[in-house]
C-alpha cells in the first residue's frame, strides 16, 4: 500500500480512507469465505453420494445431494451480488480493489465446476448422478 495519497490528507481524512480502504479486502476476504462454504456444501453432496451409495431407491440419496449443490450454487451467486454491492459503494484510496466482473467470473465458473457442464471435464453435478 502506498502512503502517498495519506501523507497529503488531514488525520481525520487519512484515518478515514484506510478504513475504506481495510473495508475493501474485508468484502473480498468475505466473499472468498462464502465461496469456501459453497464447496463444503459441495463436499457434503460427494460425501452423502459416498454414504448412501447403497440406498435403496438410488435417487434418493442423489436428490439429497443435488439439494446441497443447489445451495452451493445459491450461495456462489449471494456472495458474488452482496461483494459488487459493497465494492460499488466503496471508494478505493491506493488498495487495489477486485474489479466487479471478477466476482461474478468467480461465480460462473464455481457454478460450471459445480453443475458439471465443462466440455473437457466432468463436474459434480454430472458425475454424483452417473455414480
């Protein structure tokens, strides 16, 4: 972080753009948490597929688990809408802030891993109901 821009502001004003500034990587560190909830969320469906595998009826156990990938992506999208409406409120001093798109570029490809629909690759969504 560069001192620059606080040098040249009065104490109140300076004190006033740091926190502006930590409330910045605060959004961005909040964000990244709700990812990480989202693929616990994505854990517990390979988990309750691992647990279950045997249940009689089958779709059972892979409709429990797809509820909890429906969460995931659920919360991919609330995290990416509540980090642009912050970010957009913020005003960033000499923090390098996350552009907005790179929220929602996050959200897209958690909600591709996460549905399966990768040409190259199978996701989760595709592979718990092959199973």
């Amino acid at each position: 972080m560069h001192m620059n821009s606080y040098k040249k502001a009065s104490g109140s004003e300076s004190c006033t753009k740091w926190a502006e500034d930590r409330t910045i990587f605060a959004n961005e560190r909040t964000s990244s948490s709700w990812m990480g909830t989202g693929l616990a969320c994505v854990g517990v469906a390979i988990g309750l597929k691992a647990v279950f595998g045997d249940f009689d009826p089958n779709w059972v156990a892979k409709s429990v688990a797809s509820m909890f990938l429906g969460i995931a992506i659920m919360i991919y999208w609330m995290a990416q809408r509540q980090a642009c409406k912050a970010h957009a409120r913020l005003n960033d001093h000499d923090a390098e802030a996350l552009p907005s798109r790179d929220f929602k570029t996050l959200a897209i490809a958690m909600t591709v891993a996460t549905l399966g629909t990768g040409v190259a690759t199978l996701g989760t969504g595709i592979v718990l109901w092959l199973l």
